[in-house]
C-alpha cells in the first residue's frame, strides 16, 4: 500500500447530491491551493461510482459522473465525458478546435471499451466532432474494432454523424505561425498534450474507458498515436481495472502502456505503482533519445483506488467521487524544472 502525496489544486464545492439535481456547476470555481494526502488503499471498502480523467478536465468527469448518477454505464459515463473537451474550441488537443498537421488538417483519433471487452475505435478521422461517439458505434454496430480515414468518415456519415469544418480560427493562427518556422518539437507541455482519457466505474461496478485527441500538433499528415490503440492509450479489464495515457504517443504505443498498468495492476500492483512502472519502462528505454518529452497516465482499480504518474512536472487529472477535484500528479524527473 503507498500514500501518495499529491498538491491538491482545486477542491469543488459540488456534492455529488447537489451535482445531480443540477443545481450548481464545477466551471465557475475558484482555485484554492492546499496540500492533501491522497491514500491509495488496494483492499479498502469499493469506492464507486468514480471517474477519472487526463488533465485537469473537470467538465468531462463531472458530465461522466451525471450518466453514473443516473444509474447509467460507465460506458455511456466516459462518452460523455469525452464529449465535453471533444466540442470546446478552446481545447486545442482533442476534436473541434485541435491543432492540426503541418499540412493544416485535422485529423482525430479516438477509442472506447466496455466492461465486457468490447472495443472500438476510429483513427485520421476528419470533419467529424465527435470522434468518441463514432468509436463507439464502430464497437456497437461493426464486426471490427477500428475504422480509419475516409472509411471511418463513410461509415459515420452513414450512421448520421455531421461533416463539420474541425479547424477553428484560432488553430488555424497558431498552424501559420507554425509554419513560419516549421519545427517539429514535441516539448514538455508546451503543448499541454491535452489528450483526454477517461476511465469510469458506475454504481454496478462495472468498468469502461475512452481516450479521444488531435494528436501531437503540426505532425506530418497520416500520423496516427497512442491514443486510438487499445492497450496503449487505454485498456480496460472488467476483472483488474483499467489505464490512460497522454503525453508523446510514439514510446506509449511501443510500450503498450495502458496494457502494461493494467496487467501489472493484475500482478498486485497499486494502481499507483503500476503508473510508475510503466513510466520508469519508457524512461529506461528512451531517455537518451534527444529533447525531453512528457508521458502521463493514469489507472483505476477495481476497487476505486485510482493512480497517476508522469516522466516530467506539469501533469494533472481530474477525479470525481464524491466531489470534483483536480490534481498535481506525481513525477519522476524531480531533479529536473
Ligand atoms: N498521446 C497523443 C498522441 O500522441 C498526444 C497527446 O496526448 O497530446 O497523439
């Protein structure tokens, strides 16, 4: 068992009660800042319904937590959830609003999986806002678990989904400043890699996950990451928990990060300790590789104990059991900036 300390950034003042009459909001709150110990406890008393997400998305597990208040699945939780960042032009990472490639595209990737092993996914798809949604039908109304590019645009153009101009004027500005320069740099949060996982357990105790993201800004044209491959940018196992990542999606893909978690969760890890193992797994192997870059992820157990852990400073998640908070995630480059 290990207590994790974690800084607490934002505590919110919602019940869950209050939250799901609907008569207050989590966007409008103030910051406080004060420090908590976060216990991590494997054999502790069920703690569900909960959510989880990547970064500091509180809009996401507070809609995710309104589907599992209504008694609803986790999977119609973290669709939900995935929604939310999905249609914000402001969050320049995932769907309406993301960056695009150096070529001035769009293209998303999502994927979604349910407590009973299903799974879809769709990848370098374009014109569509919300891609989770699209993953989710490729699962439930499909042979097969992902669909890419016009093929996965055909098919959720069939199942009624709007074609939609995805470049906002703001991704657009930031694309020609781009390219006046045309450096590919994959920085530590500079780009805030603002993919967003979610990973939900609803009032039955069952479990689902969804990841959904532009991908890394400005990469060449046909790029597909992490985030869409189940195993790598999520996983879920009904019987052990389930894992998320965000960050540079090239060493989460080779790494087969959100499996590693979840299968060492299985193993008798911590959820906590999971996440650490799968980010000293990259460290160890791509260290050396040139500009520091930054991988996130986070876990849930069976159990509710939840887990987070990134290489560098700067990542967070959002956590909504009985109230929405938002969290400093620990890291392992401490002697680093
Ligand atoms: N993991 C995403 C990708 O590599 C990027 C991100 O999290 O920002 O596509």
């Amino acid at each position: 068992m290990s207590i994790n300390r974690r800084k607490f950034l934002n505590r919110s003042i919602l019940s869950s009660f209050a939250l799901s009459l609907g008569i207050i909001s989590c966007k409008d709150e103030k910051a406080k800042s004060t420090d908590v110990a976060e216990a991590s406890l494997t054999n502790s008393a069920p703690k569900y319904p909960i959510t989880i997400a990547t970064w500091d998305n509180r809009g996401a597990t507070e809609a995710a937590m309104k589907e599992l208040l209504a008694g609803k699945r986790a999977l119609d939780g973290v669709e939900a959830g995935a929604k939310i960042p999905e249609a914000n032009p402001k969050d320049t990472s995932v769907g309406y609003g993301g960056f695009p490639d150096r070529d001035g595209n769009v293209t998303l990737d999502a994927c979604i999986m349910d407590e009973k092993g299903n799974a879809g996914a769709v990848t370098f798809l374009q014109g569509i806002k919300h891609p989770i949604s699209v993953a989710r039908k490729v699962m439930e109304e499909t042979p097969h678990v992902m669909l890419s590019g016009q093929g996965a645009l055909d098919f959720a153009i069939a199942q009624g989904f709007k074609q939609e101009e995805m470049l906002t004027e703001n991704a657009a500005k930031a694309w020609k400043k781009w390219l006046e320069k045309k450096e590919y740099q994959p920085k530590v949060n500079s780009e805030r890699h603002d993919t967003i996982g979610i990973l939900a357990i609803d009032q039955k105790g069952d479990i689902s996950g969804a990841c959904t993201t532009s991908g890394m800004a400005f990469k060449m044209h046909g790029r597909v990451g992490d985030s869409p491959i189940i195993g790598a940018g999520m996983y879920v196992d009904n019987e052990v928990g389930g894992a998320a990542a965000t960050g540079l999606g090239e060493y989460v893909m080779t790494t087969l990060g959100s499996f590693l978690i979840v299968e060492l969760m299985r193993q008798g890890m911590t959820p906590q300790e999971a996440c650490e193992e799968a980010v000293k797994r990259i460290v160890k192997k791509y260290e050396d590789t040139g500009e520091p870059f930054q991988v996130g992820y986070i876990a849930l157990n069976k159990q509710g104990d939840h887990g987070a852990y990134s290489i560098q400073k700067g990542f967070n998640y959002a956590l909504y059991h009985k109230e929405n908070e938002a969290f400093e995630a620990d890291y392992f480059n401490k002697d680093k900036k």
